[in-house]
C-alpha cells in the first residue's frame, strides 16, 4: 500500500521505518534524499535516487513477486511536488519494484537534474519539453492545496509512466513534439504552453527592467547581467522565456536575473546558471533586514530567507520566508540593486 504525505519547504525529517522522504528533508541518509542542504552533493533527488538506490534500498525493502506482501510505504514530498518532486516518487517506486537502477532510470534521472538546475539548452523548442508540459498539465488549478497535492502525485506518477515507456521504446525525451502526439491531454497542454509565450509578452510590458554587476560563481569578479522584475506574473513559463529573451533583454543575452512576486510576502529570486554568476551575499543582506523588521513590529523570527546554500543551487536561488517577508517590494528591490552595484 502507498501513501503519500507533503510537507513545508525547508521542514527537517529524520528517517522512520515504512516512510520515504524526497526532495525535503534537509539531509541526505537513507529513508531521507534531499539536496537542499549545505552538505548534498550538486545532484537534484530524482539524480540522486538514481546514484545512490542504497538510499531507498538500505531503508525499505523491495515489494518482490509477491506484492500483497509488501510493507505499506508513505510517500513524503513538500507542497505542490515539482518535476524533481515526481520523478524522485517515481524512480524510488520503480527501484523497490524492481530492486536496481536500469538505463532509462537513469536517463530520467539525469533529465530531470536539467530540469532542476534550470539548465535545459536555450536554443531547444520548449514546447516539445516535458518539463514545460508538466508544467502545463499543472497550470491555473483552481482548487485547495490538498487537492492540488493529490492531483499533481496522480498526474505526475501518471506522466513519468509515459515518459518511461517511451524512452524504452528508443524515444528523445529531450526536445521531442512527435513523443506526445495522438495523447489529447499532451497535444492540450503543447498548445498552452505556445499561448503562454503571449502571457509572457503580457508580463514584461509590465515589469522592470534592470541591469546588475553580480559575482561570478568562481569568486574572480563581478559580470554584467540583464534583471527583469515581476510582480504577481501570468505566465507560468517566466523564467523560461526571460532567459532565451535575446531581443528586450539590453544586453541581448536573455535576462540573466529575474525576480518574482506572488502577492505581498513571497518573492523568488534567481539567476540564469548558464551565465556562471550567482547571488551569494544577498541572502544575508535580506536576513539581516527581515530581522531587523521583524524585530521592530515584534514579529516571531520564523524560518530565514532560503539562500540557495547548496552545491547544487550554489546560491543561484534565493526565496522568501515560509510565513511570508515582513519586507515590502520596494525594500527588496534597494537590496538587489545595492548587491548588485547597478550600472
């Protein structure tokens, strides 16, 4: 029997007999994968599930021939799972349903790493991802959070099936329209992954522009980078487009950072890993500000800034508080621009 469970970004877990947790959990042990934490390798979980099976292996025992005999297994992922998410779920119920890794694990594995770092070739049709079509699937869910868990765990499980069955077949799941032709819900979702290109124009009539000098990620100097800020956006592909962006970003390179809002107290900020700089520093800066804020409206300090502090981000990514910042947009943006000493 399988459940499932999901938790806050950034809670800690410790490992416990018949549970998994994935993608959370802030260390990497058996029973536990994550990669958010300063110790990880520079893996995401699904690569990591892949690299190391004895993680799930050494924790819960494989189903066997007999599955009616198999220990009851709980799931634990955070809040609306992502691609890493899903697919971590998927190879660890694959590995303890077949006990070893075999090539197209891997493959998925080493797909979703990509995905996760945001790394996924500019130049390739973003329509023909599955990343972007997973992303379709999930888009514009007008339902409580724990539906939307459950339906992502459905249809995530679901869709990393397909992609499975299709690489064993011999198929590119790289860039690769023709793999989801003749499916509705795939061809569906291919079409408002293209409309969402337009939301995307619509965003950027109303964002800020902005050009940074941000460190480089070999600690050697400092490099110019376009920044692109939106508040609340439509497009669920922002980043995507913002970064293959060569004709509005100034520099014709795409936007290199980007920082986003969704309502008055989350905020993402982040930066493009192909470009080799990073945000390290700012994090502290906002840390030190939320407390600061905190403090002087006797607000409880609750869970800091995420930083990004972790070989596989290497500060690259940067989010708000879990409850919420007690910093407005304007303070947020001061501290981007007094980081990123402004051209």
């Amino acid at each position: 029997m399988t459940q499932y469970a999901f938790a806050p970004y950034g809670e800690r877990f410790e490992p416990e007999p018949g549970r998994l947790v994935l993608d959370v959990g802030m260390k990497t042990v058996p029973g536990v994968i994550d990669h958010h934490h300063p110790d990880a390798e520079p893996e995401c979980a699904a690569s990591l599930v892949v690299k190391y099976p004895g993680l799930v292996l050494d924790h819960l025992k494989p189903a066997g021939p007999d599955e009616a005999n198999a220990e009851t297994v709980t799931f634990v992922t955070h809040r609306l799972p992502d691609f890493d998410a899903l697919a971590s779920i998927f190879l660890a119920q694959k590995l303890l349903e077949t006990g070893r890794v075999d090539a197209i694990m891997d493959k998925i594995g080493a797909y979703t790493k990509l995905v996760d770092s945001a790394s996924l070739p500019k130049t390739i049709d973003l329509s023909g991802t599955p990343y972007a079509i997973l992303r379709a699937l999930f888009a514009g869910a007008k339902k409580s959070e724990d539906e939307v868990n459950a339906d992502r765990v459905a249809e995530g499980l679901k869709f990393m099936r397909f992609l499975y069955a299709r690489t064993a077949e011999g198929r590119d799941i790289l860039e690769n329209r023709a793999l989801f032709a003749g499916v509705d819900r795939y061809e569906r979702a291919i079409v408002k992954v293209e409309r969402d290109y337009q939301e995307y124009l619509d965003d950027l009539i109303r964002a800020r522009k902005i050009v940074l000098s941000l460190p480089t990620t070999d600690g050697r100097g400092r490099k110019v980078v376009d920044g692109l800020l939106v508040a609340n956006p439509r497009s669920f592909l922002l980043k995507e487009w913002a970064g293959r962006d060569r004709s509005e970003a100034p520099g014709g390179r795409g936007f290199g950072f980007l920082m986003t809002s969704f309502g008055p107290g989350r905020y993402i900020l982040g930066v493009n890993p192909a470009l080799g700089v990073n945000l390290r520093g700012l994090g502290t800066i906002l840390n030190d500000r939320e407390h600061q804020r905190r403090a002087a409206a006797g607000r409880p300090p609750g869970l800091p800034w995420y930083e990004g502090n972790c070989p596989f981000f290497n500060y690259r990514i940067i989010d708000s508080p879990q409850d919420g910042t007690s910093l407005t947009r304007d303070d947020i943006v001061a501290a981007v621009l007094e980081f990123g000493r402004p051209i």
